[in-house]
C-alpha cells in the first residue's frame, strides 16, 4: 500500500484554481491548483540530479515558497529531506555532510565556496535555489521532464532526518518516517479545528519540526492559505494579522508582540488561534497577552524526534503552565528513573514516557543510542520531567538533564525560575547547577528585563525565601540584557553554565 504523505496532502488541495497555497509579504502568490504541476516539474530536476528512493537531500536554503515546494518534490520521489540552518558553520555543515552521506546538497544562490568544497568531497551534487526562482535547480527544472507519479513508501520509510540540537553532546538525526508525520498531522490537524477558510501565518523557520510539519500540514489537510513570512518580524506581523485566522510560535513571539503598542483586540478580532511551543511560555505573558487581546493562548508540547505530543484542548480549559492532554493516539507515562510508572494520583515529578505512531523511527547511523532511549515495552523515554494529574493534564518540570542535585536533593530549576519570573522587573529568568566540591552542585540563576526594575541580587535572594525552602535558594543571582537562546526560543543553558562556572565554582 503506498503510504506517501504527499498523496494524503494532495487529496486536500481545493478544487477552485483561486484557492491560494501561499502568499507573501512582497505580494508573489502560489495557487494550490498549481503546486502539483510545480512539485512534479521539481521532482524531474531532482531525478536528472540523481535523487531517488531512500536517497538524503541536504538542504541549506533560506526560507521561501520555493524551498517548501522543494520539501514536497522531495516526499514525491520517496527521498528523504535533512534541512539545515543556513547558520551553521562551515565546521558544523561538514559534521551534517560525512554524517548523512547525501545524494544532493541544496544551498543559496550565493554558495559559499567552502560549503561547495564540503559537498563536493562528499560526492553530492550540488544545486542552488533562492527565492524568486532564482538558482540553479529552477533552471534545471526549466529542462527536465516533470515526474508525476508519485513513489510507492511503506509506513516506515523515511521522510526526513531532523538533527536535534546537540546540547549533550553531537547532534543525532531523528529519522521520521511517512506514517509518523501523517498520524501526527492528521490528529492536529482535528484536535486545532483547521478549516478550509482559515489562513495561518507562517513566521516560523522550515529547517525544525515545528514549522516544517505542524505549521504546513495542518494548513495543507484543510487546504487552507498560508501567509508565508520570511522570518518573524513585529511590523510585517501586526500589519498583516488582521488577514490571520491562526497564528503558531514560539514564546518570543508573544514577548515581541505584547511590547508593541499596537496589539490589542480590534486587530486580533479575525483571529481563531494562537498557538505556542517549542520553549516554555511565562504565565505571566498568558495572562498579559489574554487581557490586551481577549484570546488564550493554546500551549502544545513535542520534540524532535516525536512531532506533538500532548495539546491544551481547542474547546475546554487551557491551563497557563501546562500543556494540557496526550493527543488521541499518543499513550503517556511519568515514570521513575527505573521505569516504575508513578501513579497519577500521586501527581509525582518523573521521566515522561510516550508511546504512539508519532514515535520516530530512530536514530541515523545511531542504533545504540536508539535503543537507550526506548523501555522494553516500546515506550520512548523523553528525557523531560513532567507531572501527570488524575485527570490526565500535563506539566513539564523540565529537563532531566537540568535537575540540579546539591547536597544529594534533587532540584527542578523550573519551580525556581517561576518564583523569578514573578518578581518585578525580571521577563524572563533561568537556573543553572555549578559544580561544587562539597554541595556537588550549586545553584546560580540568570535573569533579564528591565534593568531599572529588577531588584539587586541580596534582594532577589531575600524574596525567594518566602516561597521556596532553603536548599532551593540560589547561591548567586545575575543579570543579563537578555538570555542566549536558539533559533526556537529556547534557553541555551549550556551557554550560561559555561560562561558562570568559573566565576563562582566552589566560591
């Protein structure tokens, strides 16, 4: 049975040729009557370059119409997708390049000399593309004969490989097959009541999970419009909200629209949905985003190598500082370090633990380290600490990988950044363990916002003690004009560990 994803998004695209796929702020449009005669002319130009079943294309381009046409010519041939940050080093591109083997590598019209170096020593073939049409895949598809049949897959076959972010050591490519990214889009799909009507603005960048499936394959089962953003930017976002119906992103985005003037009901009033995740949003910015907009945010959780994974509900009661329920077809566990399933009446901090056909496929050229992460059972351990309630909700503490332990007690920095985030002044706050001879580790914890406001750090020290035991006072506070953070919005504590460790190690 061919289990393509393209085909299921294909049988959604709307039949009226005035439908639109995509728009952009610079006014280019691209129907969904024509997508597949694009993709199919595409998919001709990857086949000239060598591209077939099974074969890894690199892609290293900026964020375009085009490179999202380039990811759906990829699913036709049966090949396999592994987009990067144009951010990288050229170290870092290097390590992508030996480690996925690639068939082709895809970058910007302005190719670098030595990215070209990289992929030509690899053996790939290399292509450009820009925005516009520019490059030379457009060219070569200009001459090549369109492919309109679409290759057979099995469930299991790869779609894409999507390298997680490497804070505890190498980057590792999570291989998502076909069934996982089509079980997950059509649970969302249902669960965020897309409609053919609505229009999603598109900010996020296409080289992560969030933006390149959720945000597209949602739009697409509805064969909906997107508002194709090149990246988030406040004036682009407010002017053009009002043409919205749903938004997705991450907590910098409602950050930066709550500090603008301009937010307020009236050019929220078409909107649906605002959906955010991929980092924690504050309480504090659900609270300040619902009172100057009327609209709860939907906070959602996933990973890398699971798509999402737990959703607060569309219609009911979405809880600041949770991520509400498991998807229908996704089956969680909070367990102890040992596996033993803690008992959600007991409502216990512990390992989240999922099972479902979201669940990746593995780890590339990894089998060891694929088969730590799962429990004899198949459930596949997260690595983040959560709590489970007798109702089902979910919290996530944090990382498991965070959890400070000093003096043989285990600290969650997330209980401790939230006391932080509610003193004045302070946006946003994280908390870091340093090493230490005799405690083991210590705590240190790292704020921004307003410099004028935040209190000094004896003061700060002194009003976490009315909320939070002893053991779970930092030992030093510092402040920062702003936090490190990725391209999604999340704190790069390993940044602030190595910056701090020096400075108050055994102090």
């Amino acid at each position: 049975m061919n289990e393509n994803l393209y085909i299921l998004l294909r049988k959604n695209f709307p039949k009226s040729k005035e439908s639109l796929f995509t728009t952009t702020p610079s006014g280019s449009q691209i129907a969904y009557s024509d997508v597949d005669n694009l993709t199919a002319r595409l998919a001709g130009a990857l086949r000239t370059l060598g591209l077939g079943h099974g074969d890894r294309l690199i892609s290293s381009v900026e964020k375009s119409p085009e490179a999202l046409l380039l990811y759906l010519a990829i699913l036709r041939l049966g090949a396999i997708l592994v987009p990067l940050n144009t951010a990288y080093t050229i170290r870092e591109f290097r390590y992508f390049v030996d480690d996925i083997k690639p068939k082709v590598v895809v970058v910007r019209p302005d190719i670098d000399t030595e990215q070209e170096s990289v992929a030509n020593a690899s053996g790939a073939k290399i292509a450009t593309l820009g925005i516009n049409n520019t490059g030379s895949l457009y060219h070569l598809m200009l001459n090549s004969d369109p492919i309109h049949a679409i290759e057979p897959v099995k469930t299991s076959d790869i779609a894409s490989i999507i390298y997680t972010s490497g804070t505890t050591g190498t980057p590792k490519g999570a291989m998502l097959s076909h069934g996982n990214l089509i079980s997950n889009a059509v649970s969302l799909n249902k669960i965020w009541g897309f409609r053919a009507d609505d229009v999603l603005m598109h900010a996020l960048p296409i080289f992560h999970v969030h933006g390149l499936f959720v945000a597209v394959h949602c739009a697409m089962l509805s064969g909906c419009e997107m508002i194709y953003l090149p990246k988030f930017e406040i004036d682009m976002v407010i002017n053009l909200l009002p043409s919205a119906t749903v938004l997705m992103g991450v907590p910098t985005f409602y950050t930066r629209l709550l500090e603008d003037h301009r937010l307020n009901e009236q050019i929220c009033q078409n909107m649906r949905l605002f959906i955010s995740g991929s980092a924690p949003l504050l309480p504090q910015t659900w609270e300040s985003f619902l009172t100057r907009t009327g609209h709860k945010i939907l906070e959602r959780y996933g990973m890398t190598e699971t798509g999402m994974i737990a959703s607060n509900p569309l219609n009911g009661k979405r809880i600041p500082g949770t991520v509400g329920f498991a998807l229908p077809d996704v089956t969680l566990r909070v367990c102890n370090d040992d596996g033993t399933v803690i008992p959600t009446n007991e409502e216990q901090p512990g390992i989240l633990e999922l099972r479902g056909p979201n669940v990746f496929e593995g780890y590339w050229r990894k089998a060891n380290s694929t088969q730590s992460e799962f429990r004899k059972d198949g459930f596949f351990i997260s690595g983040d600490v959560a709590q489970m309630a007798s109702n089902g909700r979910i919290t996530i503490v944090g990382r498991k990988k965070d959890v400070v332990i000093s003096g043989g007690l285990n600290i969650y920095p997330r209980e401790i950044e939230n006391c932080l985030n509610q003193l004045s002044g302070i946006t946003e706050s994280a908390v870091i363990g340093i090493p230490h001879s005799d405690y083991g580790e210590i705590l240190v914890a790292i704020v921004a916002g307003d410099s004028d406001l935040i209190p000094n750090e004896e003061d700060i020290i002194s009003l976490l003690r009315f909320d939070l035991a002893r053991f779970k006072i930092p030992r030093r506070v510092f402040c920062l004009d702003q936090l490190p953070k990725n391209t999604m919005g999340k704190i790069q504590k390993d940044i602030l560990k190595n910056r701090y460790m020096q400075l108050v190690s055994n102090s």
